[in-house]
C-alpha cells in the first residue's frame, strides 16, 4: 500500500479556501524509506534524502516567517494501530496560510521537495489552529 507524501488536490483546495491571514501550525508526522527512491537512482536513506529536503527548503521556510515550534521523535504508539509509527514528528508555525503557500510555491522550495518526496513511506501534514494553552484539554 502507498503511504502519503504528497496533498491531494481536494485536500490542498480546501487548505486554500480556509482563513489565510491568521497563524497556523502544521502538525508533521514522517515515516522514513530505509532507502530513498530517488529518480536519477542516486543513493541514500530516508534519513538522509529528509535531512537535504530540510537543508534545501529551509532557507525559505525560513524567509516566510516559519519556525519550529516543536520537534519530538515518537518512540511508543500507545492509543493507535500498532502498524502506523512515525520516524519524525514536529509542528511548524507560520505567520500565516499566505506564508505557508508562498513557500510551497517558490521555485527553491519546488525543487528541494525531491528530497521529501525520495524520502518519505509516509506522512501525515494537519493544519491546526493555534490557541493558548493552559490547564484545559478541549
């Protein structure tokens, strides 16, 4: 079974048709290919063909005000089927869903999505809308 890399157009459509001028945060969930399947057949792991996505794409990401705001590596599936384990998990913030669609657009960007697209089994990408924490769950 494929795993999913890459939106569908349904689903990037409604992402675009959603507020576009308010922060978001992109939850990222990454299972790597032990090998990446490049299509020049060049050699490397998942790992590696991640890690030249993040090397390339960063600049941009960047560049539209993203960050960071949180990065963990999943070690345990406690509520969830035993078959779906992440490799990688982070969620990136975004001034806004204009920067978000600024950077996938932008030639740097399109072309360093190669080394995702070799790398990556599987993902999950979840457009969230940030709140302020505190001591409630919902």
């Amino acid at each position: 079974m494929a795993g999913h890399v890459d939106p569908e157009r349904a689903a990037f459509e409604a992402f675009k048709d959603l507020p576009r001028d308010e922060p978001i945060h992109m939850l990222n969930l990454v299972r790597f290919r032990d090998a990446a399947e490049y299509e020049d057949g060049r050699s490397a792991t998942g790992a590696e063909a991640y890690r030249e996505y993040g090397k390339e794409s960063g600049p941009v990401f960047a560049r539209v005000g993203g960050r960071i705001a949180w990065a963990g590596r999943p070690d345990n599936m406690l509520i969830g089927p035993e078959t779906e384990s992440w490799d990688a998990a982070f969620i990136a913030e975004y001034p806004n869903a204009s920067a978000f669609l600024e950077m996938v657009t932008d030639p740097d960007y399109q072309r360093a999505v190669k080394h995702r697209q070799a790398a990556v089994a599987d993902s999950r990408l979840i457009r969230m809308k940030p709140r302020s924490t505190g001591g409630e769950f919902g």
